[in-house]
C-alpha cells in the first residue's frame, strides 16, 4: 500500500510539472501567474516583506548552508549525513539542468529583492522541497517521540510552503515557477528516497 501511494504521488508529481511546462510552450501560463500576482500584490506591506525576506533565506545558500552544517553537527548517524549531502547536491545539479533547459526570464515586476539566473523552476523551492523534504523523511522514520514527529513534520512543511510563497510575494518568481519546482522536486525526492531508504 505504501508503495503504491509513492508510485501515485510521483505520477501525479510529474504530471503536474509536464501541465505546466506545455502551457509554458503553449504561452498561455501567464494568465495563471497574472492571477496569483494579483491576489498576492494585494497584501504587500513593509513588515511582511522582512518577514518573507528572512524565511526565503532558509532555501538560499547561506540558510542552506547553515542548516546544514548545524546538521552535520548534531546528527549522530554518518549514513545520514552522507545521503543528506549527495541529496542537496542532486537537487541543485537538477534545478540548475532544468533552468538552462526552459530559459525563461524572470518577472519584471515588483522585485523587492535582487535574483539573478533565469526563472523556471524556481531553485529556492525545489532546494526546500528536496532537502527539507528529504529531513521530514529522516524524522518520520527514525523520531521515536511521535508528537515532536509530527510537529516538526509540520513546521517543515509550513516552511516550503512559505518559502514558496515568498518567491512570489518578492516578486522574483512566477507562481508557475513555484508549483514546477514543488512538483519536480516532489518527484526527484520520490525516486531518491526509493533508490536509499535501504541504506538509512
């Protein structure tokens, strides 16, 4: 039964992200993220934007990297330190491939921060799905204390979200780029986490 929700997920993982990319071919994905941006435009503020500022971070290099090294610190299992780090450097190896694959520009709108590279997939989301994902499976499987489980399983997963959403907010994103990345990243996570849980 597990494996067949895995194999439903990744199904529907990449089906999402192929939607996205014909209608990104067929030029028509704008009016999607034109829609987001409105509604999100909507509630800019100068509070809100430090605090979206400050939780993009935790998807960009140095957040990244001091997440990770906190965990190379404290996590006690060599195997997961080991699979961790060949994970994060799979979904960046991937997310930059994808990004010279599609070239798509990115908005010109509103910036609140400054971005450089190009848009599609979204780079901060499919490194928070991958790497953090690829943590709430570490915790799902070895936590013992089942409430702290699933509290952090929660608030990691709060955490892609908002990371995600934040893209948008600052403007350096489509909503497009955003579902891609989650949807790819979901998928890669999905094969990767099949290829090692043997190991971990």
């Amino acid at each position: 039964m597990k494996q067949k929700i895995e194999w439903i997920a990744l199904i529907c993982a990449v089906t999402i992200f192929g939607i996205i990319v014909y209608s990104l071919n067929l030029g028509v994905i704008h009016h999607f993220d034109d829609l987001i941006y409105l509604h999100i435009s909507k509630i800019i503020e100068p509070g809100l934007t430090e605090v979206l500022k400050v939780i993009t971070m935790y998807a960009g290099p140095v957040g990244i990297f001091g997440v990770t090294v906190l965990l190379l610190i404290f996590m006690k299992n060599k195997q997961h330190k080991k699979y961790m780090l060949i994970n994060l450097a799979l979904v960046f190896a991937l997310n930059q491939t994808l990004k010279l694959i599609f070239y798509r520009e990115r908005p010109d709108i509103n910036r609140l921060v400054e971005e450089s590279g190009f848009s599609f997939p979204s780079g901060h989301s499919m490194v928070a799905t991958g790497f953090y994902g690829f943590l709430m499976y570490l915790i799902y499987k070895n936590m013992k204390n089942e409430k702290i489980r699933n509290l952090a399983i929660i608030g990691l997963t709060a955490l892609i979200l908002l990371i995600g959403i934040s893209r948008i907010y600052l403007g350096v994103h489509y909503a497009s780029d955003v579902i891609g990345g989650f949807a790819i990243a979901l998928a890669y996570l999905i094969v990767f986490v099949m290829l090692v849980k043997e190991k971990l």
